[in-house]
C-alpha cells in the first residue's frame, strides 16, 4: 500500500520537463513550424488532428483544411516564428498543453506583420501521434511608455 502510494504521488508531481512524452511532442511541434514556414502542406497536415480548431490572434479560425489552404497558398507566409517561452503540462493521458509567447513576422493577405504573440495550444495522442488539436493566439500589446 505504501509503495502504490509514493508512486502515486511521484505521479503526480513529475514535472513536465521529466514526463517522457515531452521530446516527441516538441519535436512534433518543431516539425509543425518547420513546415508552416517551407509552406509544406502534405507535411503540416500530418501534425493537425482532423478535429483542428486554430483561432488566429485576427479571430479568424480555421479548420484543418483550411489553415493548410491558408499556409500553401501563400495567404499567410511565416518568415519567422520564433518561441520565446514555450512550456508544455499533461493534465491527463493524451492530452498536452502548450503555452507561452512567440515572436514573429509574418506576410498576410500580402501586408507584413511583426508582433509578438501570446498562445495556447492544445495536443491530443492519436493512434500513437500527436496532433495539434487547437490553437488559440492574442497580440501582446506593445509596453507603455
């Protein structure tokens, strides 16, 4: 009974930087803004769920189909995407959170944008992949002077 309950406990309070999920779903991620940026629909699509649900920090939300539309037809070009925070929890199997900001420069509807952003995303295990499942952005406002 003892040694069920320490490893419960252990359970629970393994951080997020020792689950062992946590190299696959960043490099997961990784590959996801690596092909967001090469404008690779063929390889993004293999790192959205069919479920996707991506809210742009303009409040436009995209399906699956979609943000790679958006992505491949050159509507929005990622020049750079960069994280300056991104943190990952594991409220339960299968499930995993991404939060943080990011700064980027972006080309949209050919009018370039540089801001930084702030994000939540959400990743679901499927059938031993992870997808992104949704994504939910806002603009950081500029610091007050």
């Amino acid at each position: 009974m003892r040694t069920l309950l320490i490893a419960l406990l252990a359970a629970l309070t393994c951080s997020a930087a020792d689950h062992p999920e946590l190299a696959r779903i960043s490099a997961a991620d990784d590959a996801r803004v690596a092909a967001m940026k090469a404008r690779d629909g063929a390889k993004l699509a293999t790192f959205l769920s069919d479920d996707l649900h991506y809210a742009h920090s303009n409040a436009l939300v995209d399906t699956k189909a979609s943000f790679v539309d958006l992505i491949v037809s050159g509507k929005a070009k990622y020049l750079r995407l960069d994280y300056v925070k991104r943190d990952f929890t594991f409220p339960a199997p299968g499930i995993a959170l991404m939060t943080g900001f990011f700064d980027v420069k972006a080309i949209i509807n050919e009018a370039t944008t540089e801001t930084k952003i702030c994000y939540l995303g959400a990743w679901r295990l499927e059938k031993g992949e992870w997808k992104l499942l949704a994504w939910q952005t806002c603009k950081v406002p500029p610091a007050a002077k």
